[in-house]
C-alpha cells in the first residue's frame, strides 16, 4: 500500500470507504480493539482532506463526535495537531486535524 501521504484525493476516498467497511464488519463481530484500529486510520486519511489553514495555534476546538471534549492546539506538525485536552491531565498529545469541528469556509 502507497503512504497516504502520497494517495490522491479518489485513492484516499478509497481507503477510507475500505477502512469503514472494515469497521463495520468488526462492530458485528464485537472485536473492539480492530473497530478502533480501523476507526484511527480513517480519521488519519480524513486529515489529509483538512484545511490546515483554518487552524489556528492557541485556539480551542470541540472535538467531533464527542461532545464534552475540547482541545487547545498548541501547534500543528503534519496533519496532527498538538496540545492538551481542556480539563484533562496528560502531557502533550497528538491528535489527527480531522478529529477538530473547524468553522465552516465563506
């Protein structure tokens, strides 16, 4: 398999669609640990779709599907950005940008 980082746009849809199925089938069977396997690599192929623009360091963002979880992000390397969750008492962490509700363009 190509890196993702070098996928074009139909090539990562692709995966991504593979990647959901793969969760799908995983969810029915009950196997967790490979339903959030699969579940990570899609929001990691989701972030190469991300305006990186629209994130701003310092700023807060919700994080998407989780409704009582915000993150600060310090900074962005990549596609993952860096910094801590509100509230909660880890070091610095990593998050792939497609798991921050950004504003909506125009």
């Amino acid at each position: 398999m190509k890196p993702l980082n070098t996928m074009t746009r139909r090539e990562l849809e692709t995966y991504i669609a593979e990647k959901r199925e793969a969760m799908r089938k995983a969810e029915m069977m009950g196997i967790e640990n490979e339903y959030r396997v699969n579940e990570r690599q899609v929001l990691i192929a989701e972030s190469y779709f991300v305006d990186l623009s629209l994130i701003e360091n310092g700023k807060i963002y919700k994080i998407i599907s989780n409704e009582d979880h915000y993150f600060k992000v310090e900074y962005i390397k990549g596609i993952f950005a860096w910094g801590f969750f509100i509230g909660g008492d880890e070091k610095e962490t990593g998050i792939p940008v497609s798991m921050l509700q950004l504003p909506k363009k125009g």
